[in-house]
C-alpha cells in the first residue's frame, strides 16, 4: 500500500533532539514525521509556516509532530524557532540516510526547477515574504510526510515536486480512519 515499508531498525536509529527513539515514540502515539527540504528553500520555509499554522490542531488530534532535517540541532532551531515551532522534536540527518529509507529520492529538474514550481516559488518566496536562502543541506533532496503508529508507517504524502503542499490534518484523519 505504501511507497516504503520502513524496518524496525530503522526507526530504532533515529534519535530526537530530546534523546528519544523514533520507534518508540510510535508505540506511544501516532507520529507525523516530516522530512523537510534544506532550510534555505522557499518551500521548505512554507511548509515550517503551514505546520506552525497547524500544529495545534494536528497535536490536539493525539499525534506527535517529529521533523527531519539535514543539518545539526542548534541551526534547525534557529529556524523552527523564526516559524514560532518552539520547541520542536526533530532529528538531524545531514547524510539523508533516514530519508532514502523512506525512499525520499532526489529531484529530477523536472521537480525541482518545473515552470509550476517557479512560478509556486515566486508567490511563497516573493509575494509572501518567505525568501530564499543558500542551501543548508541537500538541495537536491525530495521531501515527504509519514504518519507512524506501532512502529509501522499508516499514512504518507510524497512529493511529486517540491512546490507540493501536504494536507497535513487531512493526513492524520486519513490515519485515525484506518485505526481501529
């Protein structure tokens, strides 16, 4: 059913910035685990403004947010921190190895320069005040939206390309539907 069926190994290794295994944080509560673009892509400052805007309303509904990031805990709080996401639970992952185990890829130019992303980039980095920045992580790197529960992945959204903009409530009912 999904695009990634992540071993428990897997998620035994990832570690938040508060000490805490991604595997058992999922044995406690859903997980929404999201895997952001570097942070000085528009899109990736869009998606730190879309989850800031809904972060109370996904963590009401008993899921966890965990993003992933390609760079250490001190600059990814710099900006979670500039999108009011105050203390954040995250995971560093500057070599993307968590994020091929999900098999996030990397963008084709397709995905990542497409005159609809050019166009979606202008309107979030100019006409919405966002900006851009130089990469601080994998420029090439795709992103993607898991909801995890008892260590297995129930719901995810994949990039197309890079511009995409998850549902992120609608990922979370979408996962409480399928739960018994």
């Amino acid at each position: 059913m999904f695009t990634q069926n992540v071993n428990a190994g897997t998620l035994q290794e990832m570690v938040t910035n508060e000490g805490a295994k991604l595997l058992h944080l999922t044995f406690q509560q859903p997980v929404m685990l999201i895997f952001l673009r570097h942070f000085g892509c528009t899109f990736c400052r869009e998606a730190l403004d879309d989850i800031s805007r809904k972060r109370d309303e996904i963590e009401n509904m008993g899921t966890k947010l965990v993003m992933v990031h390609m760079t250490d805990f001190k600059t990814a709080e710099h900006y979670f921190n500039r999108f009011n996401i105050r203390d954040a639970v995250h995971i560093s992952d500057p070599t993307c190895r968590f994020y091929t185990a999900f098999g996030l890829t990397k963008g084709t130019t397709t995905q990542l320069f497409g005159l609809q992303t050019w166009i979606k980039g202008f309107n979030s980095s100019v006409l919405k005040g966002r900006g851009v920045g130089l990469p601080v992580g994998d420029g090439f790197q795709m992103p993607g939206v898991f909801v995890l529960q008892d260590g297995e992945v129930k719901e995810e959204f994949i990039h197309k390309v890079v511009s995409d903009r998850p549902d992120y409530v609608g990922l979370v009912k979408n996962c409480c539907e399928l739960t018994p």
